[in-house]
C-alpha cells in the first residue's frame, strides 16, 4: 500500500491504487470468512 502510494500522480497511480485497495480487501474478507472453519477443525475434540 505504501509503495503505490508513494507513486507520482497520474492514470498508471490510480489503477495501481484501485487494484491494491481490491487486493486488500478481498484479502482480508476471504481470511474472515474461513477463519471460523479453521478453527472448528483445529479445536475439534479427539473422538
């Protein structure tokens, strides 16, 4: 995030900036979403 940020303005910046926030984001929803199945799964009582 810092690096694009640090980027001179212009069209390329922008897009850059675009597609770094959607990464991010994307990241951050997908490691949300599956963190409760890991844990299940982890912290399952041996049977």
């Amino acid at each position: 995030m810092a690096l694009v940020l640090s980027l001179p303005h212009g069209p390329q910046r922008e897009l850059l900036l675009a597609l770094t926030y959607a990464v991010v984001v994307f990241s951050i929803l997908g490691q949300g979403l599956t963190i409760k199945g890991l844990v299940t799964r982890t912290l399952k009582p041996a049977t």
